[in-house]
C-alpha cells in the first residue's frame, strides 16, 4: 500500500529544497524569547504564515505557489523559554539538549572552526528560535521580512532579533543571515564556490511526492531494485528502517511530522582549494578537472558521476549521451549509479565527499550479507537544504565572506549527522582508508598533516597518487540544533496546550 503523509501538517522546507522551486534567495533569522507568553502569541502569528508541504498547482483546488515561503525551529533552550511541559522537554534527545557547541569534539570543530570563531550572534547561550524566508524574488523576500519585523514589535518585548551575522567588508553585525544561489553566466545556477554543482542526490522516502522514478539511485538498494527509504529516517512519528519508531518526545502529537534540523554555517576557504588543486593538478597524470573531481566523485561542469565517467575519454562519452538525454534520463545519469564496480576504489576514490556522504551499497565487504545491500549505509541519510552566501571577490584568498548555509533534516541527530561528520567525514575507517579524512569538509590540521590514497585499478601501470598536506578547505562558522515542530504541534507550542501526560 501506498504511503500517504499529511502534507498539510509538514513544515514545507521539510520536503522541499526551495531552491529547486525557483525561490534562489532566502535569509535566515536568529531569535531570542524574553517572555513565554508573549513568545508563544509570536509564534501563534508566524504559525499563520508558515508553508506547508503542500503540493503547489495551478489546477482547482490546487494551492498555488506563493511569492515567498516562512518556516521556524526552535533550540531546546526556546522549547524551555516557550515553557513546554518539564514532562516533555525531557523526552528530547541528549545531544539535542546539549545543542551543537557543546558537541564540537565529537563534530570536529576544532581550530578555525571552534565556537569560539564563530559569527557574534552565536556566542554566548542566546538563540532561541530559528526563521527562515525564501523568496522567488528579492522584494518578495523583504516584504516578507519587514511582515516579520512588524511581528517582533508587536511582541511587545517578547521577542527580539538577533544581529551578529557576519557580512561584508567585515561588518559582523546584521540581522539575518543573506543566502543566495549563485550566477553562472547571467544565470542561477545550483552550484556553490568551489565550482561543484550541489544537492544532486537527496534521498527519497515513502510519501514523498513526486515522480517514482526519482527513488533511483536516492533511495535505498534492495534485491528488487531501487526501493524509497522508510519515512522515520527523517519525520518523527513514522517507522524507520529498523521497522521502529524513532525516540520522540511525549505527547505523540508534539513530536509526529516534525523533524530535528541541523543548521551549519560552513565558510569555504577558496584561495587554498584553488592553490591546492593547482599544485596538485600540475602532478597528477588525469590533470586539474580529473583531480578535481576526484575531490568529491562528480565532475564540477555538470555533475557526471566518478562511478560512470572515471576519465576524460569516459567523460567525454557521457557528456554526449547527456545531451541528447530527455530530462527524466539526465536525472537518472545523475543519480542512478552505485560503487558495485568500484570496490578499489579506482573510480570514485574513498575519501571522495559522494562517497563518504552515501557509500549506497559499497560498505557491504560480504556480498549477499544482507537482505538490503545498503543496510550499513541507509541508516546515516540526511536531507540537505540550504544556499550559498557570500561573494568571492578574489579567488586566490581565504578571507571574504562567501560559502555555504546547509540545513540538514533527520529523526536522529546523532545516528544520522553526528555518525557521518565523526565517523566518515573526519575519519575513515570504515573506508578502509584508516584515518584519512573526507576531502572538502574534513577538518584537515597542519599540525598533524592529512593525506588522501587516490587507488587505481589493480591491473593498472599507473601507480596510486598520493594527496599529502591537504589544508582545511571547509571552516564552521556558526550552527546549532533545532526541533521543526509540524502545524499540530506549533498550535499546541503557541496555545500552551502540550499535555504530556
């Protein structure tokens, strides 16, 4: 039977990555609440004009797409100053009380990228409440935004804006985060600084609207073929891939359709990622563009993945079977590939970001030991949200303001962000690459110098090159945890009527 999830009751940026519904710009608001009942009237206004997961149309009944989108999250310590029940803000999961500075060990925010680094605006134990605005135009995105602001003022002192987000020309004092897809020859394109196209592969799981064939290679491998993941993995109140149900806090009201969000502000060191590859491109036999897309398993032009186009010659095939490709096939050349013919390694290397982020079936070193080939793997997904910032002005410098906001949607911080930035990102184990880090977000440390083993065939002439002294590409610059409370829940958080008993 056909899974069918309450669209109405689902925060919209759940679902959708907005950027791919032609809304390319977005700001990002950190709040504070000073008052729990002046907080929870707030939140009662902004509930109003929250988007839903509804499908968008213009047929009857259909609801159409609207000019600018609003969706809010809340830090424990904003579920506690809304005065939740104690009963419930027990029943939240450690890590998600402890909120990301706390986990910076476990994270590897090290370094660059220790709190202590971080915008203003998340020093200290201030943030509260998380707003996003996504418009499909820059005067949509301020409308909406001084609708806000006319909302915080009427809060009469019950909540405030939080400035601190760094800017521009060293300006470390505005009041949102600015957020915006990126031109490419007069056109948004979904690519970010380092020159990759990004959010090819975002999983799909039951109830997901759209087409069925969008389940190839994002959803899980199965002995039928390419199956959708369980919903749980990623809204509460639904069964996961281990047929259970995530752990959820009380009432099950409060927790169903929500889900817990990770937000990451990740500044993108340019300057050293070009000196880098140009060091490196001028040695390494495949050149420069190769070498590149041996950084991440997709080449940077159009995305073509490692698995299926390994070299130039490969690279070249593909990109003509590309082109004259009708849409649904060029989705699934994108995204259809797995590592079974990959096992060394000599296609998509193993610190490459594809496949450290979703190694799909290749974890499995025992062919048919499990039901579901990627039984190791579909248990770590995560849905990615997000845009660029920033501008590059120099791309031979670190310094500017300019890399990326991802917002990352799952059941379970821990099992799912929390594993893969400590266990595959910033280390390799289970890659059978020992401690070598993931290439781009790895947190790379001069001190104790990483390198990464790109393999070769093993009937190769060629011998495997070595990546040595790889330096930190990617710094946090800010981020927590937060609870993406669905429409139920957010009329029971703003009426005060969370009864956990």
């Amino acid at each position: 039977m056909t899974k069918v999830l309450d669209l109405l009751d689902i925060q919209g940026n759940v679902i959708k990555a907005y950027g791919r519904f032609s809304f390319p710009c977005a700001r990002y608001l950190l709040l504070r609440i000073h008052h729990g009942e002046r907080g929870r009237a707030f939140v009662a206004a902004v509930a109003r004009q929250v988007t839903t997961a509804v499908t968008w149309g213009d047929g009857p009944g259909q609801m159409p797409k609207p000019s600018a989108t609003t969706n809010i999250a809340f830090t424990f310590a904003g579920l506690q100053a809304l005065e939740l029940p104690e009963a419930s803000l027990r029943g939240f999961p450690p890590e998600f009380v402890m909120g990301m500075k706390a986990r910076k060990a476990i994270l590897g925010d090290n370094g660059p990228s220790d709190p202590e680094h971080w915008d203003p605006v998340w020093q200290g134990e201030q943030v509260h409440v998380f707003i996003s605005i996504n418009g499909q135009q820059p005067e949509y995105l301020e409308q909406r935004y001084q609708w806000l602001l006319g909302l915080i003022a009427q809060s009469e002192g019950g909540v405030s804006l939080l400035h601190g987000h760094c800017g521009d020309n060293g300006v470390a004092d505005l009041p949102y985060q600015p957020a915006q897809a990126l031109p490419e020859n007069g056109k948004l394109t979904s690519k970010e600084h380092f020159g990759y196209t990004d959010g090819i592969g975002d999983p799909v799981f039951e109830g997901l609207p759209g087409p069925a064939r969008r389940v190839e290679g994002r959803g899980k491998q199965t002995d039928k073929g390419w199956e959708p993941l369980a919903t749980g993995e990623f809204i509460l109140g639904h069964i996961d891939e281990a047929r259970e149900y995530p752990p959820a806090p009380a009432p099950l009201s409060l927790a169903r359709n929500g889900t817990y969000m990770v937000y990451r502000k990740l500044h993108e060191n340019v300057g050293s990622f070009n000196d880098f590859l140009d060091r490196e491109g001028s040695r390494y036999p495949g050149g420069r563009e190769q070498l590149a897309a041996k950084f991440v398993g997709r080449w940077r032009d159009n995305g073509a993945p490692l698995a299926d186009a390994p070299d130039t010659a490969s690279k070249q095939d593909w990109d003509r079977r590309f082109a004259q490709a009708a849409p649904a096939e060029k989705d699934r050349m994108l995204s259809a590939f797995t590592f079974d013919h990959d096992a060394d390694g000599a296609k998509c290397p193993f610190s490459a970001h594809v496949r450290r982020i979703n190694p799909r079936a290749s974890l499995q070193t025992t062919p048919g030991a499990f039901d579901t080939p990627g039984a190791l793997a579909n248990r770590r997904r995560i849905l990615r949200r997000g845009l660029p910032y920033g501008e590059v002005r120099d791309q031979r410098r670190d310094d500017g303001n300019h890399g990326i906001i991802i917002l990352m949607m799952q059941a379970d911080i821990k099992r799912q962000f929390e594993f893969v930035q400590q266990q595959w990102i910033n280390y390799g184990n289970d890659f059978r690459a020992g401690n070598d880090k993931e290439i781009i977000l790895g947190n790379h440390d001069a001190e104790y110098p990483s390198r990464a083993v790109l393999p070769v065939a093993q009937d190769s002439d060629q011998a495997p090159y070595f990546l040595r002294n790889i330096p930190r590409l990617v710094e946090t610059r800010g981020g927590d945890y937060f609870f993406v409370p669905s429409m139920t829940a957010l009329r029971m958080i703003s009426e005060g009527s969370v009864d956990p008993t």
